[in-house]
C-alpha cells in the first residue's frame, strides 16, 4: 500500500494523551487524508465509526483510552497525487522558522503564502509543512493569517498545546500586535474601534466583510506609532478575532490599510502605489502568549524589507 492510499482494513486505535479531546470527526478527517468528508460524515453516520463498540455523533469528543474503530475508506481520485513542495518553497520556509521545540513551530510566514490550502489553491503553509516533514505525527494551525498577511504564525506540533492555546485565544490570553500602514492622518495617541462584523457574499462570488449591527461583536485596538504627510504607521491589537478585523475596522475608522485590495478606493491607494507598496501593508510583528508550562513566551518580527522601503520613500 502506497503512503497516499487510505487503510483498506478496520483499524482499532487506542486514544492517546495527545488525542484526547478532540473531536471525531476532526480525529476522522486527519486520520484518513484524502478521504472526502462527506464520506466520513457518512461513515459515522451509518454507525461505521464506532468508538468504545458504541456509535457515536460527529461532534462526540474523545477520552483518552477509548477504541476508535475506524472502517475501510478510499482517498477521493483528486487526493491521490501527493502534493508537491518545490526546492525554493522548502528553503522559504526553513528559513522562515525563528523557533521550534518539541511542541511548537513560531515562523514568520512571507505575503503573498496562504496558510492552508483552497479556494483554488492546493498548498498552504501547514500542507507544506507536512510534505517537508512526513515523520511529524501531528502538525496544525494555531491560528490563521490572511494570504496577504506577513508576520508570526504559530503552527503546534502536540495537540495538547493546540488544545491550551486555542483556550488560551478564547480567553484573550494570547496578544497579538499588527503593524499597518493606513491613508491619512490618523490623529489622535490611540483609537478603540469597537463595530461588528458580517461576512458577505457577492454576486461574483467573492467574500467581504462589513460592519453591520447583525455581526458579531468586534473589537480592535489601534494606536498611532508614526504620522506621515498623507498616512499613519499604526500598531493595531485585535481583542477579537473575526474574518480581515483589522482591515474593515481601519476603513470603517475612514483609514483603509495601504494595498489592501478589498477595502481601500483605488484613487487613496495611489499613493501609496506610487511609493512602489505591491501588497497589503499589514504585518503581524508581535505576539505573546504562555507555553505549555505556564511561561510567558514573546516573539517578534520585524517590518519585511519590502514594506519599510515605502516608509522611506513617505518620509
């Protein structure tokens, strides 16, 4: 059986520390790569999935030491050619790691790099990663930048860390600062946009985020770090974490973010066209949050190359 083919046979799996908690159909989903999932919706279901010989719901979350049958399950025809992950792609992303212990993976994640794949896109940072690594057991995103996005991503490398910090994002223990860079001059030490956001859908397909009061509450900090002629270096905090936050409460403050694509008119953007900004000018340079023995744990970033030459060129 090649390693891209899903188990022909009834497998039986002993839930581990690492495991517990989890979800079955998320236990399901990474257990049987390839697999679509409405098959394994299908699988549980009909009772296919048995945990502890009993079935079971989707949402039923695993102890450790429980059974897990599990059935035999073929890949989807599309899933079966093992994704591919160029030279250039894998030194990138070596060289994007500032930190790695046995738990955890801290990059600083280019523009431009999704961090997971679709939308017409099959790679993203955490496939990647696995192709680079087959021998990790367990690799998942802790959190999600948007494609344009640079800046610090956490990937876990233990569920039980993914398990503590995604507690930790719901309780506001992990602190996330952005750097970005908007149109105008943004007056004023420090702003607290407090608006909620929806999420829309276009006629084209495309998906914008708009406040609106039947969205969910949203909340972003924003304080003025560096004022130029026509725009305002800001750090921004998001208390929240909803869908391009930062963005829609930007321009919804009337400072769209410089280079952002879905939010700023074209005729502010020019500006900062014109001082050579190819990209969204939002970089994720700080975060804190505590490691898994309750150490407070700091990483930054600094601006890319790409983004302070445009602060030189505004001066």
């Amino acid at each position: 059986m090649s390693t891209n083919d899903a188990p022909v046979k009834v497998q039986q799996i002993e839930v581990d520390a690492d495991q517990s908690g989890q979800r079955i159909d998320n236990f399901l989903v990474t257990r049987l790569k390839g697999v679509p999932k409405s098959a394994i919706y299908r699988m549980i279901r009909k009772g296919e999935v048995r945990v502890n010989k009993g079935r079971i719901k989707p949402e039923y979350k695993l102890e450790l030491g429980d059974t897990v049958r599990i059935p035999p399950a073929r890949t989807a025809q599309r899933d079966e050619t093992p994704l591919f992950v160029g030279d250039q792609l894998k030194i990138q992303l070596e060289a994007a790691i500032l930190f790695e212990d046995n738990g955890l993976i801290v990059l600083n994640k280019p523009s431009g790099l999704a961090v997971h794949g679709g939308s017409g896109l099959s790679l993203g940072v955490i496939e990647a990663l696995r192709v680079i690594r087959p021998q990790q057991k367990f690799l998942e995103l802790v959190h999600r930048l948007d494609r344009d996005t640079s800046g610090l991503l956490l990937v876990a490398k233990k569920r039980s860390v993914l398990r503590q910090l995604h507690d930790d994002l719901r309780e506001g223990r992990v602190e996330k600062t952005y750097l970005a860079l908007v149109y105008g001059r943004w007056n004023g030490r420090q702003h607290r946009i407090e608006a909620p956001l929806k999420k829309f859908d276009l006629a084209s397909g495309e998906r914008v985020v708009r406040v609106s009061q039947e969205g969910k509450p949203s909340l972003t900090l924003f304080e003025q770090k560096r004022l130029f002629e026509q725009a305002t270096l800001v750090e921004a905090k998001p208390v929240t974490g909803r869908t391009h936050q930062i963005r829609v409460h930007a321009q919804f403050a009337g400072h769209p973010i410089a280079g952002d694509d879905k939010y700023i008119p074209r005729e502010q953007d020019a500006l900062f066209r014109d001082k050579g900004l190819k990209r969204l000018f939002l970089h994720a340079f700080r975060i804190e949050f505590n490691d898994i023995e309750g150490k407070r744990q700091a990483f930054e970033a600094p601006l890319p190359a790409d983004l302070q030459a445009v602060l030189n060129k505004l001066q």
